[in-house]
C-alpha cells in the first residue's frame, strides 16, 4: 500500500477553449473537474496501476468535499483531515493550440491544531504502508521544516518516505535523510544554486543532494530521460515518446510507478520512465494503466552519458 500525503491540495477546473483573448467573453468548448494536487495524482496513477492507495489530505468546504467525491470515484481510500478553510479551486485554460495557463489559489491557513492533526493522521494512517510518498508545495501555516518533521516521524514508525517538493521545504528535509527524493530538473538546480546544461550536471547535482541527506535521487529531465542515484549505484533511463499531448502529472505518474515497482534500483527505474512515458501521451492529467505501458521500450544503462547536452538545459 501507498500512503499519500498532499498537504495543499486543490479542486482543479480545466476549460478548453479556441484561444485566449484578454478583455473578451471567451466560450469554452469542453470542460473538466479533478481531483489535484502532487499527491493525490500520485495517488491516482497508483489507483489505476490497481494498487492500493491512501490518500492523507486536508480538506475543507464544499471543493474539499468534491475532491473527496471525486477521489473516492476513482477507487482511491481518502483519509481527511477537516481544515476550517475551503480547499483551494485552481482554473486551467487549455487552448486548441496546445497552450495551457493556469491559475492556482493560495489554498487555506492551517491553524496549529489542524497542522498538528494532519501529522498525527499521517502517523496513525501509514501502519502497513509500503511508502509514504509526500508531494508538493505546502499551505499557508505549515513552516519549510513541515516535511521534515514528516519524514523524521515516518523513519521513527519504520516507514520509508519519498519526498516530491522543491525550494527551503526539500532542503530543510534533506536534513531528515528521506529515503527517496524526486526533483525534475529546474528543481534539482534551484537545489544546488547552479545551471544544469549535460546529464553530467545533473547527475553532480544529485550527488550532493544525497550528500546533503537524500539516500537517494531520482532525477526527472524532462525530455532528456531520468537519473537515480542511490547506494548501491547510478543508472540512466530513457524512452522514445511519439506525441506529447499532456505534461500534467507526468511526473507524480513517473514517482508512483517507481514506487510500484519497490522504489530502488534500475527495474524501479525502468518503471518509473515507462509510467512518465505513457503519461505525457494521454490527455490532460489521465494517468496511465498498464495497457498504455511500454516497458520493453525503456533503455536503462548504468554508463551515464555526462558529455550530453539536454534538450532542456536549466539556467
């Protein structure tokens, strides 16, 4: 079982529409309403890999209780945390041309009591849990050193923890030694106050990462491929995509099939590319199920081409 544990989630609205046009009555052509939130996406890309998920969140007003509705349609075990604030509603504008701009709310303050309750719940809830994974940026009210608090009470319960979020939050919980960190690319140099222009760049940024306390690096670079740095070793996937439709959750998708499949070493890896492959090639934030899954056409090597350059490189 995959314990999830989003502490911002969000009620998202996505519009599409011909074209934006500022000042203009702009009619949308097509409409959806999901679940959101790093976490609960990771919890949904577990949900349709037909394994058992947990989802930890704080929910309040009428969009908290949607997110709960909807979840709960997709098979997805939800505890809830009650907040006296309304969980956030982001808006997504999704033009015929591909383009998509986003608006995302701030989201509710938590007070010092649901803070403290949305901990005990995470405690209480991961007994059995094969992973705790806790994704994305934190609430008004929850300080930089939340997830380390976090992990520091998983590790103290025996559980192992993957970690999915970026800035003081991700380096203060370095410090907590997580088991497993996620950062894409962008993130991974904000982390080491750098550019990231070859995979050899970043795959020294991961080395210090696990020197500041990860014990292990899976590093997502977009286009370029993924990177997992751990103890027992470094290995470097890639896999050809035909046409990217969607990015949305691609990466919370790569985290959960990484998990699924243990959540070390190169196989971990292998499905870790495979679930981000088939992702990025399905619509909106569609998470993928094993039929969408290639694995053969995964490539994992343990001989890291340093000297490339990315596609994608990160200033």
């Amino acid at each position: 079982m995959i314990l999830t544990v989003t502490p911002n989630p969000s009620l998202d609205r996505t519009y599409e529409v011909p074209a934006l046009e500022r000042g203009e009555v702009i009619r949308a052509t097509g409409e959806r309403m999901d679940p959101g939130g790093k976490g609960v996406n990771v919890s949904r890309a577990v949900a349709a890999a037909g394994r058992r998920t947990l989802a930890v969140l704080p929910l309040g007003g009428a969009p908290g209780a949607l997110v709960a509705e909807l979840l709960a349609a997709q098979g997805i075990e939800v505890a809830p945390v009650p907040v006296g604030g309304a969980t956030r509603s982001n808006i997504a504008l999704a033009e015929s041309d591909g383009v998509l701009t986003k608006i995302n709310a701030p989201g509710p303050e938590l007070s010092a009591a649901e803070r403290e309750t949305l901990l005990e719940t995470v405690r209480e809830r991961s007994a059995g849990a094969d992973w705790i994974a806790c994704c994305g940026s934190l609430p008004r009210g929850l300080a930089p050193s939340w997830y380390a608090e976090v992990v520091a009470r998983a590790h103290a319960g025996g559980a192992r923890i993957a970690l999915d979020t970026s800035g003081p939050a991700l380096l203060e919980a370095l410090r907590a030694r997580p088991d497993v960190v996620k950062p894409n690319a962008g993130e991974l140099a904000e982390a080491v106050a750098r550019p990231l222009t070859t995979v050899g760049d970043a795959l020294k940024a991961a080395e210090e990462l696990r020197a500041m306390g990860a014990r292990a690096v899976l590093a997502s670079l977009g286009a370029d491929g993924q990177l997992l740095v751990e103890d027992a070793g470094s290995w470097f996937a890639t896999a050809p995509v035909a046409v990217v439709r969607s990015n949305v959750g691609a990466g919370d998708s790569s985290l959960a099939g990484f998990l699924i499949a243990g959540g070390t070493g190169p196989a971990a890896l292998a499905s870790a590319v495979a679930h981000g492959a088939a992702a990025v090639q399905l619509p909106g934030s569609v998470m993928p199920t094993p039929a969408d899954l290639a694995p053969a056409a995964v490539t994992v090597t343990p001989d890291i081409p340093v000297d490339r350059e990315l596609r994608e490189p990160v200033s």
